[in-house]
C-alpha cells in the first residue's frame, strides 16, 4: 500500500482530499496541529508543524502540501525523508499580483516565486517528481478568505454587497475539484514537472459570482449596491478594489489535456460558507 503524507490535511482542500487517497488506496499520514482520530486504520494523524522538527517519518511515495507553499518548500528543503512524489498547491496570485501597488502583495508573489523555485530545486535534487498546481479562487469548505467572510458578515448585519460595474471575470474552483486534481496528477507521468493553473468551470463577471453567493445564502440578506465611483477612493488602501474590473482567470487547458481537469461551475449553496467545521475524529465517507 502506498504510503501519502498531506500537510495542511485540516484545510479546505486537505478535508476533501483525505478520503479521496483513502479511496484511491494510499496509507495516508495526515499532518495536524490538532490531536485527531480516525475510524480507519489506513489513517493516522500526527501532531506537527512545517515550521519545526516533525515527527518520524517512513518512507513516503507521495507529499501533499495544501497550506502555505513558502513553509512546506523550507520543510522540504530540510528534512531526511525519502520521497517519490511531490504535488504543491501555490496560488494565482504569482500573476494576478505582480504588478500590484501593494507592496504587501508584491511581496507576497516574491514569495511565491521563491517557495516554487525551492520546491522544483529541491525535487531535482533528490530525483523526486514534482507537479505545482496554482488555483483561482477558492471555495466550498467555508473557510476561504474571500466569498465566505462576505457570506458571515451577511448573516451577522444581513445586508450583503452588490458592485454591478465590477465587470472583472472570475473563475471560481471548489476545493473538492483541487483534491481531485491532487489524485489525478499523482500517478500521471504527463504531469511530472510541470505547472498547472487550475481555474472553475465557469468565467463568470465578479458581479455575477455576488448574486449566486448571495442567492445561495439560507436567509434573508438586504443587497446594498455600492458604485464604483464610491469604491476608488479607498483603492489605495484596498488593492483588492483596482482588481474588479480586470479578469482574473486561469488557462487551464494544459491540464485539461494532460489529467483531465474538468472542474465544476459555481453553482455554490449555503453548505459552502457554513459547513461544520471539521471533526476531532475523522470518518471517510462510505
């Protein structure tokens, strides 16, 4: 039985990936900070961080990283595992940032930059295989720091913002789809050395992506429209502003040719921003 080590395994996309290399007949190790269980005895959790001396560990065909890429890219670096494959999400922002105003996102994509460097340096190194995988925006585990903190605040205030000129594509992928790229490209010699973007199903205009949160919320939330005019003036402040009416999307048609990526539309629902948050003891699903 091969033998899977996922850090960030608690994530949004570790908590979809866990059952799926279950599933896919990995002895799968899970990384926590947190002390869980697990119902099935091909899964252990172990207490640890990236940042400092992690347990022992066997030999791994196969490590996961879902969390920041800059920590797991140190971690590699350093420690004495032998691994055969190495699959590493880092994020879109390398680009959509680059020429950002600011200079917290600009370092930010520096960072990126060098965490991925070090990951492929590293690989080559120890003759490991390596695929880096760069989603769009991500939803559907309630814990993302975009959509779901607009869905809260509705459910705190019940209002919830509209910007009908915010014409900017977007290209939301759910983590779900992400944990099923992690499987696939696992074992595809195709995707050995290689970096994917991986955008959702649907482009849709970022005002568009509001109403269909707003529309899946499970009450009632008053649409305040905010114009864009009333917007500017804080650009400076919130990059994040500027980005609305640019289309922020993925080419992810290499990975549709090479493993099949096939991700879902953005059809989302309440469960997406209010889901239970996971449990101390794991049980995949039958």
């Amino acid at each position: 039985m091969p033998v899977a080590l996922v850090c960030g395994a608690s994530g949004a996309i570790g908590r979809y990936l866990l059952p799926r290399l279950l599933g896919a007949g990995y002895h799968v190790i899970a990384l926590s900070r947190v002390a869980r269980d697990s119902d099935d005895a091909r899964l252990q959790w172990r207490i640890g961080d990236l940042e400092h001396v992690l347990p022992d560990l066997p030999a791994l065909d196969l490590v996961l990283s879902c969390g920041p890429l800059d920590a797991f890219a140190r971690w590699f670096a350093r420690t004495p595992a032998r691994i055969g494959r190495v699959v590493a999400f880092g994020s879109m922002s390398i680009e959509s940032k680059q020429a950002s105003p600011d200079a917290a996102e600009r370092a930010l994509v520096e960072r990126l930059h060098e965490a991925e460097q070090s990951v492929m340096t590293t690989a080559q190194a120890r003759a490991s295989a390596w695929t880096l995988l760069r989603p769009t925006l991500i939803y559907g585990a309630a814990v993302d720091r975009s959509l779901t903190p607009l869905a809260h605040f509705a459910r705190r205030w019940r209002v919830f913002p509209r910007i009908p000129a915010a014409h900017g594509l977007r290209q939301p992928v759910h983590a779900d789809d992400l944990a099923g790229a992690c499987v696939a490209v696992a074992t595809n010699p195709r995707s050995a050395g290689k970096v994917y973007a991986l955008g959702g199903g649907e482009r849709l205009a970022f005002s568009e992506m509001l109403e269909r949160v707003h529309a899946s919320l499970p009450f009632r939330a008053l649409q305040l429209s905010l114009p864009l005019t009333l917007l500017r003036p804080f650009a400076h402040r919130l990059p994040a502003l500027e980005r609305l009416q640019r289309d922020l999307v993925a080419d992810d048609r290499e990975a549709t040719a090479d493993f099949g990526w096939a991700p879902r539309a953005f059809r989302p629902d309440a469960a997406c921003w209010f889901a239970s948050p996971m449990p101390s003891r794991f049980r995949p699903p039958v």
